[in-house]
C-alpha cells in the first residue's frame, strides 16, 4: 500500500497542504471547522506524519534520550516510566539505551543518539567522562544529571544526597546501640551513588569513633544471590567480629542478606539488624518488615523530564533540585544483643 500524503489530506479535507501544516504542527491556529475536516480527512487516510522529514524541517526530532546504567534495576526502570509520561504529555519521545556501568560506553551510546537527531538527554548520576560533556556542549544539546545534586551547581541535576541519607540511616543505628557495621554495596567505579552512600556510612562512623572493618565490607553486583553470598561472608566471622547491623546501599542487597540470615538461622533483629535504600517493594515483602530509606524515585524522573523540556523549549535556566528522602524505621532493626 502506498504512503497517504500531507497532499492526499488536503485534497480529501478541501484545504491547502499549509493548513494541514498548520493543523499538525500548530493546531491552535487553525479555526474549529477546519480543524474537524482535517482531522477527519487524517483519519480516514490514516495519515502519519513523516518523522524524518518533519526533523530535517525544524531541526528537531521531539525526542529524549535517557541513558541509563542497567535495566536490570527495577529503580531505573520505575524513574523513566515517571519520565515518560511527563514527556508524553508535552509531545516528546523518550529513547533508552544502557551503558551497564562503562562510562566510556556512555561517551559511545550518546553520540550516537545525537547522530540520530536525540535533542536532549538525561543521565544517572554525577561522575561522568569529561568526554560526555565536551560532546553534549559541541552538539549543543541539553541535558540534566539525576540521582544526585551537583554541590557545586556546575551541572544541572536533579537528585537527593545520597551520602546524607546513608549518614542519616547509620546515625539511627548508632543511637540504637550498634558498635560493630557491615556493608554491602554495588562495586563503585562507574556509580557514584554507591561511592557516596558508602562514604555517608563512613562519615557517621567516623563521628562516633567508630569504623567499618574491611573484613565487613562486601561489594558485588546488584543481585539477589549475590548479595545474599555476600552476607553469608559477614555470618561466617567469628561472633566478637561479625558486625550487629548491616546496611545494604539498595534494598536488594538487604533482601539478600535477610535471605542468608533465614538460611543460616540468624534472627532478625534479636541477632542482626538490616538496613536497605530506596524503599522498594520488595522490601515491602519482607518478614521482618525492612527498615529503609525512602528516595523520591518517581519525583526525580517527573521532575527531569520538566527541566529537559524547560531547557528545550528556553523556558527555564537550568536547574539544580535538591528532594528530600525519608526514613522508614520497621521491624528489621532493634537494639544490639547483648
């Protein structure tokens, strides 16, 4: 079958190829009848407009990249869908590509995008290659950084403070009487949100003479069974070393570790305490109850897609949105044993 035409419209509504322009790309500016014909007429042709052609026209393709580390983390996934929406309902598209942590690849997978006309794009976290920003600024395209706040208001970005919350989780153990820590995180290089969240884990300890010992420190890919390996690592100290509470950088870590803790018939919490980050439902499905931190996943992805659009359309300098993240004390945590 052949393609129906801008042409094929006009001349089945009565008007003229402008006016279908203009009903297509300004609908405002044409009258109400006329409107009425040429969606009819679009219709009953099924006419689709011609991306490509409709690009090269304006120099823009309405669409938006989101670069991502992995779509394996459901977290990332809940975001973009967050993103999606806004962008849906203010006439862009949202493309989405991986770089599973390889910061070089990021530099690769975005250039390419920008060769396919993505006008703008949004990345996961602060550290980036100074090779990613060099190219965004030759191409012109604008950008926002998610899951954190550049300190320095050098970039724009949209986040919360990770090392702030991991502090804040690790201050409320100590207060509970916990003296021995272990961790569980997600390897850092390429995630500058595990690097912060271990660093705030640190920080706390540091303020109250206190240390993570590198035997209770355990980093691995962000899985189930691997963190729940992980944790069985920490059980198999001997009892004056094995640590009396355990945070995990992501709820999948501490699920993980509560796994092992049942299998190995350590009772949570009279015997261990745990922790998680990002308040997931999968914590939610926990016995115990998981104690975790609550970060504004869906907020962070409304409110990208807002500034990327702000940027796009030159309603808005470029932000730096600082959320706020809550703590969400339940049944995995209690005093230490004595």
């Amino acid at each position: 079958m052949s393609r129906s035409s801008a042409k094929d419209v006009a001349r089945l509504a009565g008007v003229s190829t402008a006016t279908v322009s203009r009903f297509l790309n300004s609908p405002e500016q044409v009258d109400t009848d006329t409107r009425a014909l040429v969606h009819d007429a679009v219709t009953k042709l099924r006419y689709v407009p011609h991306g490509a052609a409709q690009a090269l026209r304006s120099a823009r393709s309405h669409m938006v990249g989101a670069v991502v580390p992995s779509f394996d983390y459901a977290l990332y996934a809940r975001t973009t869908s967050a993103m999606q929406a806004v962008l849906d309902a203010k006439g862009y598209s949202m493309v989405l590509a991986e770089h599973h942590y390889d910061l070089d690849a990021e530099v690769r997978i975005t250039e390419q995008l920008i060769r396919r006309g993505v006008d703008a794009f949004v990345f996961v976290g602060l550290s980036h290659e100074p090779a990613l920003l060099a190219l965004l600024e030759s191409y012109g395209r604008p950008y926002v950084l998610t899951w954190g706040v550049d300190p320095l208001h050098r970039q724009p970005s949209i986040g919360f403070d990770n090392r702030a919350a991991t502090f804040a989780m690790t201050r409320h153990l100590i207060g509970l009487g916990h003296r021995r820590f272990g961790l569980l995180s997600a390897r850092t290089p390429g995630n500058d949100r595990a690097m912060e969240r271990g660093a705030g884990i640190r920080a706390a300890l540091a303020e109250a003479g206190l240390a993570l010992a590198d035997e209770c420190v355990q980093h691995g890919p962000i899985d189930l069974g691997a963190a729940a390996a992980m944790m069985k690592k920490l059980l198999a100290l001997p009892a004056a070393r094995r640590p009396t509470a355990v945070l995990g950088t992501n709820d999948i870590f501490a699920v993980g570790a509560m796994v092992a803790c049942r299998a190995e018939g350590v009772r949570i919490p009279d015997e261990i305490s745990i922790t998680g980050c990002d308040n997931t439902d999968l914590g939610a499905t926990q016995t115990p109850a998981l104690t975790s931190i609550r970060t504004p996943i869906v907020e962070i992805g409304r409110a990208a897609a807002e500034e990327v659009v702000a940027q796009l359309e030159g309603n808005a300098a470029a932000s730096h949105a600082a959320l706020p993240f809550e703590l969400m004390l339940r049944a995995s945590t209690a005093p230490p044993p004595r």
